[in-house]
C-alpha cells in the first residue's frame, strides 16, 4: 500500500514536515506502508520553509530594506539545483516589522522585496515563487519596482521617493535602468486575494485600514492609487487594475502584473502543489493523508486538504484528514473528496497544551495509528 502525506502546517504548533513526520510514525506502527511525505502551505505564511525543508533546499539571509526604511533581515529559499526562489514579501515589507502605533499607509514600502529579488537573481535564480500576503504597505509596489530599476517622475522631473504619497504626483515613468535578466525571470505569485486595485473592494478601502489608512483618508488614497493606475496605463498600454488579485499587499500584485515580464498570479496552493510535484506521486497512491490545525466549513471552500483532495480523486485515492478541531460543519469537506477526517486531540485539555508541539506530534501518531489499524 503506498500511502502520500500531504498535510499543511498547525500553525502555532506544528509544521508541515513535523506533522508529517508524525504522521508517518503513527502509519508504520500500523501497517508497513510505502510511504512519501510532500510538505504543504498555502503560499502563505511558511510556505518558505515548507518548501525548502520539503524538497531540500537552502535558506538564504539577506539585509535589506523594511516597510519603514530601516534595515530587516529577510530569509527566502532556493530549490530545485539552484535555480528557484521561494519568497514571502512578508519577509522584506511585512506588517510584522511595524508596532500598531507607528503604522504609516503614506510611508510604508516594498523596498526589499525589490531587493531580496535582485539578490536571488545574483545567486543565479531565474525562477520565483512569492507570495505576497501579510504587507504593512500600501503604495503599489512603487519600492519593489524602483528597487528593480524603474524611476518614477513628477511634473518638473524629479525623481519621486518610494512611497504612497508618490503615486499621485507620478508624471513619467522610466525603465531604462531595468536590468535585462529580469526578462529571462519568470514569476509565480501566491496570490488569493480577489480584489481589484481601486474602487471600494480595492487595496486602500478594504486592506488599509489594518495598515493605518483612516477612515477619511479612504476616498482621497484611492484617489491617488487610481492616478498611479492611469499613469502606468499611459506606460504599458494595458489597464490592470480591474484584475483579480491586482490590489492584493497593497497593489503589489498591480506592479508584478504591470511591470514585470512572465508573470502569473495563482491561488497559493495550486502553485505549491505544482512545486512539490504532488501530482506524479498521487498517480498510484493508494491513500492520501492530509489536514491543517482545524476543519471547518471554510476548509471546503478550498484552503490546503481540499486542493489535495481535488487532485487525489483523478486517482481515485481515498483521503484521510487529520485536524486539531474539527467543527459541525466540516461535514462540508466530504462534499470535497475527504473521505474521511479525525481530530487529534485526545482528551479534555487546555489550548496551550494541545498546540504543545510535541504534544501535539504524540497526538497526531496516536490516532493516525488507530485509524490505520483498521486499514
């Protein structure tokens, strides 16, 4: 019997490769199965290090430049020979660098993401998959984009800052600093945001306001951000701003689109599925094994297990889900192709001690055991 593991993170508690690895503990006590572990994220938060510990690659650390201009030291991965970046944006210009009281929508910028780009382009990586989610900034990508060699000018030429309050005095844009590699580079970008860049579902009226924008400044930013579009029209030739995804980080998902050749923006599992090859494995698996911290309704509606799921059943495996909390309406998530799905925990326990993470990885081999027993 050859069984894939393919279970994301229990976030606070778990990684991928640990629940896994408990997984794979609890079947082998069971049953001598042939068994291949496949890390799992969303494109999310610790989708860097489910890839990189996953399919062996290495971590990168590199200085550059936070939300608000101060140094941060960003961590990224590379995998597949040397030739394939994993980052999170969250890295260089997330809203984790920013105290709550010193969040400044008008100041933030991707700086570093431009940079932390530029540095695995040194490295040798021609290949990139970002996600872009957890931003402190708002400005359009500006700073990754002038990190990258773009320039951006006012009305009498001069040369304008990275930030928000930059967009709406833009005039000219230049790409002649450009380096041509970026031509050769082609970009995944984890992306499961659906709004648009401006407009009241857009980045300012729905994001900013978790990254300091206040209530009356809604109208006049988005103002501002629709200027920025225009002018990036007049440059490219192409509107991208009614896109999906365009007004994801801030309007970094407009800049990639915009600005940066082979570009794609994709639902942050199915570029990782992609990534980790899930999909040749599957092809003669008898039994899928996956799960996240908890099941629920919204897990149906297409987060980590369910994307597994889909791609199990062209197999026809059966699905096995395993979970921290289970709620009522995870009932939804049979409708999706897990067969079945279990919680881990044991006992009447207290929060902190069933994310415990070795706790939980004891819990986690004890009821695959049982499960597979019966198997």
């Amino acid at each position: 019997m050859k069984v894939v593991i393919a279970i994301d993170s229990f976030k606070g508690s778990m990684t991928s490769i640990q629940a896994a690895e408990a997984v794979k503990k609890g079947i082998l006590k069971a049953y001598k199965a042939d068994i291949v572990i496949k890390p799992l994220a969303d494109g999310g938060e610790g989708t860097t290090e489910a890839l990189v510990e996953g399919l062996g690659g290495t971590y990168i650390k590199t200085v550059v430049t936070g939300p608000m201009g101060s140094n941060v030291t960003a961590i990224y991965g590379i995998i597949e020979d040397g030739t394939t970046a994993v980052m999170e944006m969250a890295e260089a210009a997330g809203i984790i660098y920013v105290n709550r009281k010193e969040l400044n929508p008008w100041k933030a910028s991707t700086t570093g993401v431009g940079e932390m780009i530029l540095d695995a382009i040194k490295r040798g990586c021609k290949k990139f998959i970002i996600g872009i989610g957890g931003s402190a900034t708002t400005e359009g990508g500006i700073g990754m984009l002038q990190a990258l060699g773009y320039k951006f000018y006012d009305i009498n030429d001069k040369l304008l800052p990275p930030v928000f309050e930059s967009l709406g005095k833009i005039e000219r844009i230049s790409g002649k600093n450009v380096p041509k590699i970026l031509q050769e580079c082609q970009f995944q970008i984890a992306c499961d945001v659906t709004n648009p860049l401006c407009g009241e579902n857009g980045a300012v009226f729905v994001y900013g306001p978790q990254k300091g924008v206040k209530q009356q400044e809604k109208r006049i930013m988005d103002e501002i951000m629709l200027h920025y579009a225009k002018k990036t029209v007049e440059y490219i030739g192409k509107d991208n701003s009614s896109v999906k995804g365009s007004g994801a980080a801030g309007g970094l998902g407009f800049a990639f689109l915009s600005f940066i050749p082979n570009v794609e923006l994709k639902s942050g599992i199915s570029i990782v599925l992609d990534a980790i090859k899930l999909e040749k494995e599957l092809a003669d698996a008898d039994i899928v094994v996956t799960g996240e911290g908890r099941l629920d309704a919204q897990t149906a509606m297409g987060k980590v297990p369910v994307g597994v799921a889909h791609l199990a059943k062209k197999y026809n495996c059966k699905v096995i889900a395993f979970a921290g909390s289970v709620t009522d309406d995870a009932i939804k998530c049979n409708e999706e192709g897990i067969d079945a799905f279990f919680p881990v925990v044991r006992g009447i326990t207290s929060l902190d001690e069933a994310m415990d993470t070795e706790t939980a990885k004891k819990n986690m081999s004890l009821a695959v055991e049982q499960v597979f027993r019966i198997l």
